[in-house]
C-alpha cells in the first residue's frame, strides 16, 4: 500500500504526458486554440509532450489559463514509460518551485542525506542520549535542513522526505548507538494523515534493525505550527502503543506555547533555546522558565533545556531543577558520538 504524498518522486522526463483537472469544456477549447492536441476524459484533460521545452510551454499555457478562468488546476507530469500505480497531484505553483529548486528535489528524491547526532546530557554530565538531525552527505551537495524542509513543503514532497528523514535517523541510531541511549527524532505533523498507517514504516524500521522502542523519542520539529491539537494528540498516542515517548520541541516560543504544552502532556519538554541563553542573567526569561517547570511536573514530564553554550546558563538551570541538558557546551550534531562517549560504552 502506497499513498500519493510518500509516493517515489519520479524525475520529470523529456518525453510524457501532462494531466489536469478540471477540465471544461472551454479549457480544452482554450488548449486546442493555443494549438496543442488535448484528449479529455471525464474531465480530466492529457496533454502530450516530446521535449522539455514543449512540456514548459504546455505549463506555460495552463498557468495563463487558470488565471483566465480563476480556476485553480491539479497537475500530474508523467514520463514516456512511467509505470508508477500512484500519480501524484500538484498545483502550478508547486510545479514551478520544483523547476526552481531542481537541486535540492534531487536530494530529496535521491535521498542524498544523512544524520548527524547531538548528545543530550543529564546534569552530571553524563551522555544519555542524542538528537539525531539531518545533514549533506560528507561527498554530497551541500544544503541547508530548513531550506530543504521549505522546498519539500512548498512542492508537496514534505511527507517523503519526513518518512526518509526518520527512517535516516533509526538506521543511524542502529549503527552507532548502544541500546539504552536515548535517539530524539523530530517530525511533522503534518506529514502525517493516518498515524496507523503513515507511521508503520518508522515502526517497520524500528523492527527490522532489532532496536527497542523504549530507547526512542520522537519530537514535534521547532518549525511546524500546531493547528490541530486533536490530530497531534492521536499521532502521539500511536508513538507511545508502540512504546516510545515524545517530546515537545521550543517551548515557550512560537507555536509550541505552555498552553499547548499542558494540553499535549508530552513525555519531554524542551525549553526554547532563546529562553535559555543568558538565562541566568534575564529575570523575565527566568519567569517563564519556572511556568514551563511547574506545568511541566504537573504531569510528569522530564525537562530538557536546548541551545546551552555557557555554564552559567548550565548551573542556573540545574538549580532550578531541569534534569536534561543539550547545546554546543556539550558538543555539536556530528556523524559520529564523541570519543569520550565511546570509551564509556
């Protein structure tokens, strides 16, 4: 079983066909007109294309035409000898950033990424987990995460490179990890429809390498706005029937709110980095760091403090009772744990 938004993004051929819908009756006269053969079938209408430079221009026609008419199109380019069973759908827009922004679809299609891990320490300062997030490859092209994340949402590929982020994360953590290591893997909620399904790859993933899913965390990402509390409510549910926890990421800024996080009750809190920093010195940011604490221990919730880089910022926040800690202070993401870690596992 497949679905359209993890479906294998097939690279754009030179020779194909190009479907839209809808398709009335003076769309297709409005195509014919322009003088491009176009069958419709129950109304949808396929174009046939023999070089890129015809499919730009059948692109072309259709963008001026869904202006004209005010009637926003769903596109599907397929190769010559396309075999895929499920076609994928996007907007003009979606086609025209992809254009944009072949590079980083190569990257994204090609899974040309990999993951790097940040340790997570308790306070004394000992190694207990990792982040695991995802970065180019040592040989590959180089990218920014947050641009390649951007890219995939702004052409619809965001549920593929979600999944494939994930399952880079579990079989890093396989490889490098010792079981009993905490592995935080971040994810979108809105990459995920059906949790009972979208989510059986990750779980699948988890099996096959013979990893224990007491040792993950998986974590709403810093960037994803939190719409539907409902839908995050269910996603977090499956994680933890199949025995993982979860975390809430940012908190007290943005979307990631205290409200929310009461209303979530994740298994980890992790306090928005710009709270922490020079969190010893700011009484307003101390403030809130103390709401997070006491709402955080109404329901049983362990605190992680992100972005530590000074130890006056680490002993504060010791004092007040954070039990996790992660930041440049303890080390930065890289392709392999440190030395140090090594030596005591």
């Amino acid at each position: 079983m497949n679905c359209s938004e993890c479906a294998v993004i097939e690279p754009v051929e030179d020779e194909g066909t190009v479907k839209f819908r809808p398709c009335p009756a003076s769309l297709a006269e409005a195509v014919r007109a322009a003088g491009i053969i176009i069958t419709d079938n129950r109304g949808t209408g396929t174009i046939t294309y023999a070089s890129r430079e015809e499919l730009m221009n059948v692109l072309k026609l259709l963008g001026e035409l869904e202006m004209r008419h005010a009637a926003p199109l769903a596109v599907s380019i397929s190769g010559a000898a396309d075999r895929v069973s499920v076609e994928r759908w996007l907007s003009l827009e979606q086609i025209n950033v992809r254009f944009a922004n072949d590079n980083l679809i190569d990257i994204i299609a090609g899974h040309n990424f990999c993951s790097h891990m940040q340790p997570i320490v308790n306070f004394n300062e000992e190694i207990v987990g990792f982040e695991l997030l995802l970065r180019p490859l040592p040989q590959g092209s180089p990218f920014k995460p947050y641009e390649l994340f951007e890219v995939a949402r702004q052409t619809g590929f965001h549920s593929f490179l979600d999944r494939a982020a994930r399952i880079s994360a579990i079989e890093t953590g396989a490889r490098m990890l010792p079981k009993g290591i905490k592995r935080f893997i971040n994810f979108l909620p809105s990459s995920i429809y059906n949790p009972k399904y979208c989510l059986t790859h990750t779980f699948e993933a988890i099996d096959r390498l013979g990893q224990d899913p007491q040792d993950f965390v998986f974590e709403v990402v810093e960037t994803e706005s939190i719409r539907d509390i409902s839908q995050l409510q269910s996603i977090f549910s499956e994680y933890r029937r199949q025995g993982m926890k979860v975390a809430l990421d940012d908190v007290g800024a943005g979307y990631s709110t205290v409200e929310v996080m009461t209303s979530l009750q994740p298994d980890y809190v992790k306090i928005d980095r710009d709270l922490i920093s020079f969190c010893d010195e700011d009484a307003a940011k101390q403030k809130i760091i103390f709401e997070i604490l006491n709402r955080a221990s109404s329901f049983g919730a362990h605190v992680l403090a992100e972005g530590i880089e000074r130890r006056e910022e680490f002993l504060y926040c010791r004092e007040q009772g954070i039990n996790l800690a992660q930041g440049y202070l303890f080390g930065k993401p890289e392709d392999k744990p440190p030395v140090h870690f090594e030596s005591i596992v």
